[in-house]
C-alpha cells in the first residue's frame, strides 16, 4: 500500500490542481462531494485530511466504497473527533488501525481526545489487527479516562488500568490485585512480582539487551544484581543505568557517587536520597556537568549554594541560581547569564495547575528563567500576562507567546519577527496571530517573514503578484493562494507544475474555472 508521501509525489498536474480545489475554502460543498466521488487518490487524500469538512462531506466520507479515502479521515488532525469515531466499526481493519493511531502530530502536542465510549468501545472490540497498545492510542484517550481505567466498571479496561501501576496508591493495587475478573488480577500480579528483587534477579539476562536494561533501570534490584553490575557489568555503561534506577540502595548510591566516571556521577548528584555527605563532595567534583546536576538538588544547604554560585562555571551558576532556597536579592548577586539559544517551545499544562502564588512569584522575579517557568502557565492571569508580554527577555516573550491561550496580537508577531528556533511556524496559526498590517514584510529579507503577507487581505495585487516570483518556494506558494492575485497570473500558476495546487486553493478562482477543472480533471483547454 503506497505511503501518503508516494501517493502525492505520483499525483499527476491535473490532480495536484483538483487537490488545491479540495481545500478552496470559496469551493461549494457540491464540488466537495464531486471530488469525493470521482478525483483521484491524492485529491482524497487531502480533502479528507487536510481541512475541516462539512457534515455533509463527512457522511459521504464514512459511506465511501474506498477503505484508503475513509482512513485519510480517521488520521485527520482537523476532523472533530466525534466524526473520526463514527469510523470505529469500520468493516476494514486498516481504517481501523488508523482511527487507533490517529492523527499525527509532534510531542508533546497531543490530538483532542476520541470519546470516552469510543475508547471503551475499541479496547473491548479490537484485537491485534488494530495497534492498541501504540502512543497514538494513549494519546486520544481524555485525562478522565485515563484516571478511571483501573475503577472502571468493564474489566477489560481495569486490565489497561493496571499499566498505570507505579502511579498508583497501595489501596488501589490491592484492589486489583484482589480484583474478580481472572485477566485483571493475572495482569496485576505479574506488576507486581517486578517488585520482588529475588524474582527480578531471576529475570535478569545475563548479556547486554533491551530486557536487562530495562531491568537495571527500573526494577527493584536485589543486593546481588547490584553487587554483580559493581563488579562484573555485562556492559561497561550499566553502572550508568543503575545510578539512575529508584531501588538502589544508600550503601550503593554512596559508593557510585565517587564513581570514577563523571557520567555515574553526574547521574547520582540528581538523586533525591543522595546523603548530604556525598552531595557535599560533589559540590567541588572536578566535573562541571557533575556540579550543574548537583546545583539543582533541592536540598543544598546555605554553604553548598554560595560555593555553587561562585563555581567558575558559568553553566553551574545559572543552575544554582534559580534554586527555591535563594531570596532574589541572593538571586542577584550571582554572575549569571540566562541563554537565548535554547528552544522556545509549546508546553501542555500539567496534570495538576502549580499554586498560583507560586508562578506569580516567578513572574515578578528579577531572574529570567523563572518569569520564563511562569510564561508557560496556560491559565495566566490577564495582568501578568500584559506584564510578561513587554518583558525584556526573548524567551519570556516567546514562551508567553507559545503557550498562553490570550496572547496579544502584537506580542505573537514580535516573537515571530524575533525568535527563529523551533516551533516559530507555529505562531503564525494560532488565533490571536494578526492578519493586517502584514503587508509591510513585503521586502523582508526573512522568507518565512515576506510570506506573512499572504494572510493580509490588503496586500496590494502587484505585491502578491510579485510575490509570486519570489525566490523562495514557500513565499511562492503562500502567495499563489492570496485573493488579491491578479487573474492572469493566478491562470499562469494553474499550469504551474510547482504552483498548481497551491493556485487551486486561491478563493479567487471563478466559479466557472473551478467547474471547468472538475469536469475535465483539468486536463481540457483553457
């Protein structure tokens, strides 16, 4: 079965032109369900993928004889999950294992989740045709749902609840553990034995694989496990593995902390229960990676901190300095300098919302790197937003920018003028993001800039049109599908190999062109 990047590289230019048609947002809902009914593959493939689409379109979609064209539904990232769940029953099993991955999308982005009964629905349904056990899978299951799988009243879902066994409480392990349903109580007795460092011993491969690091990193382990990695590893790095492992033993986590290798150490320094003795050697480790690790530790006593913030180190300075035991007058005292080249990024909110006295706190701190652990809060409070929005610092204005659901206008096109690390094209698709004033980027010499123009309507037709001609492939294409594009030219682009689709999705395109390129799959005379 060709993939999605083979059935677009084979689209031929007629079809490439009914595909920008499929995503014309001035093309009536009639032209949709012709291009359903009779376009070729790849033209599907975008209709259905690649836009929001009408009820009446997607109840053609979920009739359509094509398993290939209703799958392109069931990955849509802009289908409403209530309509990619109408696929759940679909009598062929690709569509299937493509509504159980579903759409495609970057970590730690997440799709909107499917329904709950949907969800409930698949779990007891599927069997191994279907990839349940995929991170696509987990990832458009609701936080609720999530919650309630090891309570949940079917016990073919408390058997996926029991995979959440390290999060849960001793009364909710029992309960499993005791639970009536055979399947359940089977699954969560096999968990549990991982606790057993006498049966994990019994368990342990002797020779370098995936099962025994796994072992080594997670497992308990038992004193013999660890005596036999101290001594005579399988592999070289597996004191490295063990260091990080939650059941190692105090006797173990000392000796490891004057490990020779800076990476054993630098790994123990990161420990909660590191003995203060040990810490406080690793506070003047020669290693500076060992020092920053340990910078972080919740623990440094008054001495420890003010040796750290003197390190020679600037990376192990900027560490300490933002530890919660420091007044802001500590803060800034020390010689620090917060980094501008790290990625500006979207973070989800967390599970559980941090104290709202504790993120106004770092909003208002004079340190840069807490007013940017505040900038991520999606929940902000409209006045630290405002203040945050004219802040000094490029990273506390993009991070605003990326994550809070109210940033202003303005401040998301200063970061999209200012930042140009991961996630900038994200900007520009958020909703706040300006659609006027744009035309002004014409001449700028950043082409992901000159194509904001395409998003302003008063950009002026000669602009667009020579836009069109820019050097750069994505201004072109951006351009190609502005309103304001003269005529001529936007029927100059339609017999463009490069340009046709981008063409094809211009709403300026007249009604009878666009019915003319439907009943000639575009191949008739213009």
């Amino acid at each position: 079965m060709p993939t999605p990047e083979q059935i677009w590289a084979e689209a031929d230019l007629p079809a490439r032109r009914l595909a920008g048609l499929a995503l014309n947002p001035a093309v009536p809902q009639d032209i949709l369900l012709r291009l359903l009914a009779d376009a070729p593959l790849a033209v599907r493939m975008v209709l259905c993928r690649d836009r929001e689409l009408p009820d009446a379109v997607v109840d053609a979609v979920v009739a359509h004889p094509d398993p290939r064209t209703r799958g392109f539904l069931a990955v849509s990232p802009h289908a409403d999950p209530a309509q990619r769940a109408r696929l759940v029953d679909d009598p062929h099993w690709t569509v299937r294992a493509h509504l159980t991955e579903g759409p495609r999308v970057p970590l730690p982005h997440r799709p909107s989740p499917l329904p709950d009964d949907t969800v409930v629905h698949m779990i007891t349904t599927y069997d191994g045709e279907e990839p349940l056990g995929s991170i696509g899978f987990w990832q458009q299951m609701s936080w609720g749902l999530i919650d309630s799988l090891p309570t949940h009243p079917v016990a073919e879902v408390r058997r996926w609840g029991v995979g959440q066994w390290a999060s849960l409480s001793a009364e909710r392990r029992a309960a499993l553990l005791a639970d009536p349903d055979d399947g359940v109580r089977e699954r969560a007795q096999a968990r549990a034995r991982w606790e057993d460092p006498a049966w994990v011993e019994s368990q342990l491969p002797p020779r370098p694989c995936h099962a025994r690091t796994d072992i080594l990193l997670n497992r308990a382990l038992s004193p013999a496990v660890v005596a036999g990695v101290l001594t005579a590893p399988a592999r070289e790095d597996e004191r490295v593995t063990i260091a990080l492992n939650p059941t190692l033993p105090a006797d173990a986590v000392a000796l490891l902390a004057a490990d020779p290798d800076p990476e054993v150490r630098e790994r123990i320094a990161g420990r909660a229960d590191l003995r203060p003795a040990a810490r406080r050697a690793l506070v003047s480790d020669p290693d500076p990676d060992v020092r920053r690790a340990v910078a972080r530790h919740p623990d440094l006593g008054p001495e420890e901190r003010r040796t750290l913030a003197a390190d020679p180190d600037p990376e192990v300075r900027l560490a300490v300095s933002v530890h919660p035991a420091f007044s802001e007058e500590e803060r800034a005292r020390i010689d620090y300098r917060a980094p501008l080249d790290r990625p500006f990024c979207f973070h989800p909110a967390p599970r559980v919302p941090r104290d709202p006295a504790d993120v106004r706190r770092d909003a208002l701190s004079g340190h840069p790197l807490l007013r940017r652990r505040a900038a991520r809060e999606h929940t902000l409070p409209a006045g630290l937003v405002a203040h945050l929005a004219e802040d000094d610092d490029l990273g506390v204005r993009v991070l605003l920018a990326q994550n809070h659901p109210d940033a202003p206008a303005p401040l998301l096109l200063r970061a999209f003028l200012e930042y140009t690390g991961p996630e900038r094209e994200r900007l520009p698709t958020l909703p706040n993001f300006p659609r006027t004033g744009l035309a002004r980027f014409a001449d700028h010499a950043d082409p992901q800039v000159r194509a904001l123009v395409a998003r302003d309507p008063d950009t002026e037709p000669a602009a667009v049109e020579r836009l069109t001609h820019d050097p750069d492939p994505a201004v072109r294409a951006a351009l190609a599908r502005h309103p304001s594009l003269p005529s001529p030219r936007l029927t100059e682009l339609l017999a463009d190999p490069e340009l046709a689709h981008a063409a094809g999705a211009n709403p300026a395109l007249r009604p009878e062109t666009v019915d003319r390129l439907v009943r000639t799959h575009g191949r008739g005379p213009w």
